[in-house]
C-alpha cells in the first residue's frame, strides 16, 4: 500500500453507535481531498462491539485500519499509540462522536498547504456546557498561562492537524502522565487555529466526569509547572513571618500586662490548621513523588491486543524500534 498524505486518528471508547455514522460523513470528506488517505481507529478496551463493527468496515475498505489495546489505557495514550502508527504527511485528530465535523478537515489542509504545521480547531462557543464547567475551564487556562511553561490557545483541543515533522517530535516523548494539549503547543512550529462550533454528540454520553476533568487539569499544570512545589516554600516563610510576629506581640503583651492563662480552642485550632498545611503540602511532593515513579519503571504506554489495515503493516517497525530503545 501506498504510504498516504493524510491520517485521520479517531480514539474510541465504547463508541459502537457512532462508527457507521461517522464512516458516513468521514470517508466524502477524504475522497474529495485526497485518494490516498487512511483512518485509524484506536479501540481503548471497549466493552461493546465498536471493534467488530471497525473490523467489519475494514473488510470493505482497507484504508480503515485499527490499533486495539488489551485494556483501557485513556484517551491521552490512545493518541499516543495513533501517532505512532499513522504514516501520512499529515496526521488529523478527531472524536468519534460527531462533536468534530469532519467537514472541517477539508479547512485544516487547506491551511496545511499554506505552510502551517500545526492547524488545531478552536470551540467558539460553550453554550452546551454548564456555568460552573465554564468558569473551571476559563480558571485552568489563566492559571495555566500564569503559571505554565508555555501559553495554552483557549479553545483548542484535540481536534487538529499535525504535519508529519510534529509527529515525529510527538513520537519522541514517552512521558507517562500524558497531556496532549500542552506537549502540542510545546513542540512548537507555524500554527494557526480554526474557529468551529462543536456539535450535539450523536450517540451515547461523554465519558468525561467532573473528577476526571479536574485530575487532567491537575496532570496539566503539574506536567507543565514547578508551582504547586514552590508555593509551598513561600507559604512556609508565610508562616514564619506570622510566628515570629505573633511571639513578638506576646512578648511584648506579657512585658506590659502580664501572663494570663492560655486559650485551649486557640491551641487546638493552631494545631489542626498546620497540620492541615503540612498534610497538604505532603500530598502536592507526593503527587510529584509520584510521577516520577512511574517514569522510572519505564512501562510501556499500551499493550496492543490487535491491529488492522495500514496499522498492521507499522507493526513490525515499531517492534524493532522498541528493541532498539531497550538496546540503548
């Protein structure tokens, strides 16, 4: 086969009612830009049939290929593992759930073709979500532009095109505690953003919960930011500056007025409030602590269980790469 100018990487979950659908609207798209294309879907251990009916399209078009993992491994790994395998010129990232109009992909290599490395969609509307979801997601991207290394475009996500040169930088970082918004805007290269509006998903709901929103917002700021460990120092010198000026108003209270007896609540509260810092403080060097444990044991990402099509014939490419790196 061919190698192909453009990858479309659509990682799936649990997404069966949507492949056909999706299919339907992807593949028009591909044939009026290109007759060289692919598209890779990457099965994060789905529960229902999602990868029998992708086998089922395969069968029919062999330009739909598959990467399954033997269990679920999460969306930031899922994309991993489709850089990976994708052999195009140029590689698009998309959701399965109709949220990314794949009309928008004829835009994207337009702009490609302009010199653009990097073309990713901006959302210019969260009408569909709640207020508080907003106001979290407004809060995250200031604090993220404060305090991170680099500057996040508000309003872009995964949906986007990368040319084959950001791949191949992609491809490079192995880190385990992944957050792909920030590794993009990390490598760099000419990019533009694409204003689009996200449309009603199709079928099924977002398998995206409010606590796992905030722990990719946490893995975002900790993977990109030192400041959750140094906060702690200056809040230590906080604290010291209040102690020493508190014994110092003691001291000088007891010179003028004398001892009276000690207030048990006051001590009491004195002890939990920075047991609290303490205990907290713990936690974020733990946090960290523990990121890096699992960088050191040096696992890989994924375990794939099976592949299909063009991502089959990359197979053997990356056994030997992955012999390769031990070797090194």
């Amino acid at each position: 086969m061919a190698s192909p100018e453009l990858s479309v990487i659509i990682p799936v979950h649990n997404e069966s009612a949507n492949i056909a659908p999706l299919c339907g609207r992807l593949l028009p798209v591909l044939n009026r830009i290109t007759a060289r294309w692919e598209v890779i879907f990457v099965d994060d251990g789905s529960r229902d049939d999602t990868m029998d009916r992708i086998r089922s399209l395969s069968q029919g078009e062999p330009r739909i290929g598959a990467v399954s993992f033997s269990r679920n491994f999460g969306k930031e790994v899922a994309i991993a593992a489709g850089l990976d395998h994708a052999r195009g010129d140029a590689v698009v990232i998309m959701d399965a759930d109709l949220q990314h109009p794949p009309e928008m992909i004829e835009t994207f290599v337009e702009r490609w073709k302009e010199g653009y490395l990097m073309v990713y969609g901006q959302r210019t509307d969260r009408s569909d979500e709640t207020r508080v979801k907003r106001g979290f997601a407004h809060l995250f991207y200031r604090l993220f532009a404060r305090f991170g290394e680099i500057a996040l475009p508000e309003g872009a996500g995964d949906f986007r095109l990368i040319d084959r040169k950001g791949v191949e930088v992609l491809r490079t970082l192995g880190e385990k505690a992944r957050f792909s918004k920030g590794l993009y805007a990390w490598i760099g290269f000419r990019s533009i953003g694409v204003p689009f509006v996200v449309e009603e998903r199709l079928h099924g709901t977002t398998k995206w919960s409010f606590r796992k929103l905030f722990r990719f917002a946490f893995d975002g700021i900790a993977a990109f930011s030192t400041v959750p460990l140094r906060v702690w120092t200056y809040i230590g010198f906080l604290i010291s500056f209040l102690s020493i000026a508190t014994a110092f108003y003691f001291l000088v209270r007891t010179l003028l007025f004398g001892t009276d007896l000690p207030g048990f609540p006051s001590l009491i509260v004195s002890v939990m409030f920075f047991s609290g810092i303490q205990l907290m403080s713990l936690g974020i060097v733990g946090e960290y602590v523990g990121r890096i444990f699992a960088e050191v044991k040096r696992r890989p990402l994924y375990v794939v269980q099976e592949r299909l099509g063009g991502a089959a014939e990359v197979s053997a490419s990356l056994v030997r790469e992955d012999a390769r790196l031990r070797q090194a």
